[in-house]
C-alpha cells in the first residue's frame, strides 16, 4: 500500500504529531508530583494558608519608572 504523493505531507504531518504526543505524554508521567496533587513548583512556592490571603497593597515593593509614560497615539495624522 503506497501514499498518494497528494497525501505525503499529512501523512508526515499526522506521524510527527503522533511522535510528538507520545514524548510529551511519557514526560508527563515521568515527572515527580507533590503529595497535595499540585505541581512540584506551585508545591515549594506557596504555603498552604497563603492561597487564601488577598495581596495588600502595602506589601507591594515600589517601582521606580524611568522616562515618560507610554501614552497610545490615538490620532495618527497628529505627532
């Protein structure tokens, strides 16, 4: 049984995909989880009662800004 030469490309196509699905799937399996069910790095970052705490604002660090502001050029005949 011959590919048609029409057909050659999505049968390349179809065949890197497969490939491609099975190394991402076998990864997957492979990586190490946390004993919560959650990614290893959400794990390590976050404490368990910080999900529930809102971000404050004063525990923001300020940022310093250099130069002007982006403002939209919204009227492009006018510079």
């Amino acid at each position: 049984m011959r590919v048609r030469e029409e057909d050659c490309n999505l049968v390349l196509l179809a065949g890197v995909t497969l490939v491609s699905v099975a190394i991402a799937g076998g990864a997957a399996l492979m990586e190490p989880g946390s004993a919560a069910g959650r990614p290893f790095y959400l794990a390590s970052a976050a404490t368990p009662g910080a999900e529930n705490k809102p971000a404050r604002l004063a525990d923001q660090v300020p940022v310093r800004i250099v130069g002007a502001p982006f403002v939209p050029n919204t009227n492009p005949r006018e510079h």
